[in-house]
C-alpha cells in the first residue's frame, strides 16, 4: 500500500524526488486515503483538514455569504492538490472553506503539520506550496471578477463548453441547479438561457442532459 501511496505522491509532488527518506517517510506516514460519496460534505470549514490531493473524481471548493448564499471558488478533478482546506496554510485567507463531493472522489490527505515540517526543510517543497497557494489565489480572483463583470449567458455558455471539452463529449449530464451553483446565479436565470441557447439552436435539451448542437454558435456567445 504504501509503495503504491508513494508512487502516487511521486506523480503529484513535484518535490517529492529531492525529499530524504525521512522526509518522504513522513509525509507517508502522514497521508490518508479516504472516499467520499456524491454529495458529501469534504470540509464543513471547521478547524483544519489537511492539504488534499484529489485522486478520482471532482469535488468543488466554495464560500457562503452572511445572506446564505454559495460562491463556488474553484472546482476539483483528478490529480488536482488543494491547500484551501489546510487550516495552518491558509490561515490568512479570512472566510471560511467549503468542500463537496461533486462525483464519487477519492482523495489522499496529508496532515498539514506533517507537510508544513517538510517545507522548512525543503526549498522545493517550499516552493511547490507556494506557487499552488498563489494560483489558488489567482483562480479564486478571477472566477470572482467573472461573476461580477460577465453576463450570465455568457459564463452558462462558456460553462456549457468548457464541459464539453474537459468530459469530450457533447453530450453534458448536468442540472439546472448545478449550472447555477458553478456560474454563480440563480436557477431560474439558468432555465431561461438554456431555453434561449436551444431556441437558436446551440443546443438541445433533456431531462438531466445538454446536447450541444453548434459547438461554434456556443463558443461565439462565451
């Protein structure tokens, strides 16, 4: 198991080959391997959960405001490492952390004590905390400057095809709901540009299902 843990890790941690054995041993003995079902709570913001590596699945990060309402900051999918829900990391970040399981995820979790020993002794360790600290920030900004400053049917569309190419098909297995949560509007907005999209024939409808019809109208109108 653990050979297969550190394979793993070798794969998603750029440091991991300039580590000692004992500072690969303790990131090992540090790390725990969890599944979560579709629709779990991940992280209900409450104390620190470690820094998380996302083996199967997608998850998706997310804030709510003094009025109830969720501000997804940034979705996860498979391979992807997240340092938002590590207390002792982020501890600046001044709002609390939300994680979901969108799918069925499976996820390694590294005590945030256990990494944070690490980078005071490895540069690169360092270095790799860091530079995902800052892209978090940086994805994080700009998925809020495009709710503030993007029309609605521009981000259903833009979400409509970016799906299409992450899952590559054309064939989108989403609701209504879900749209609205990943765009950052309401339901109802969501129902009446969907309806607007297969009016002028981008796409067509289905029960739970988006079929693009004119991938080249829908990206014109990203």
């Amino acid at each position: 198991m653990n050979d297969t843990r550190a394979e793993y890790l070798r794969g998603r941690l750029d440091f991991w080959n300039s580590l000692s054995e004992l500072q690969r041993h303790r990131l090992l003995s540090s790390t725990r391997a969890v599944r979560y079902k579709k629709g779990l709570v991940i992280h209900d913001g409450v104390g620190d959960f470690g820094f998380i590596i996302l083996r199967r699945g997608r998850a998706y990060i997310y804030t709510v405001s003094e009025e109830g309402r969720e501000f997804v900051l940034l979705r996860l999918f498979a391979g992807d490492c997240c340092a938002l829900s590590s207390l002792p990391v982020m501890e600046n970040i001044g709002f609390p952390v939300y994680i979901n399981a969108e799918t069925e995820a499976d996820l390694y979790i590294i005590d945030s004590q256990a990494l944070l020993d690490v980078c005071k002794t490895s540069i690169e360790a360092e270095r790799f905390l860091r530079r995902l600290i800052v892209r978090h920030f940086c994805d994080v900004v700009s998925n809020m400057q495009n709710m503030l400053q993007v029309s609605a049917e521009r981000r259903i569309a833009a979400y409509i095809y970016r799906e299409s190419d992450r899952m590559g098909t054309t064939r989108i297995k989403t609701t209504h709901e879900q749209i609205a949560r990943y765009v950052g509007t309401a339901r109802e907005v969501v129902s009446r540009t969907l309806g607007r999209l297969a009016a002028s024939g981008a796409v067509e409808l289905e029960r739970g299902v988006i079929i693009i019809r004119d991938k080249m109208k829908l990206r014109n109108l990203m």
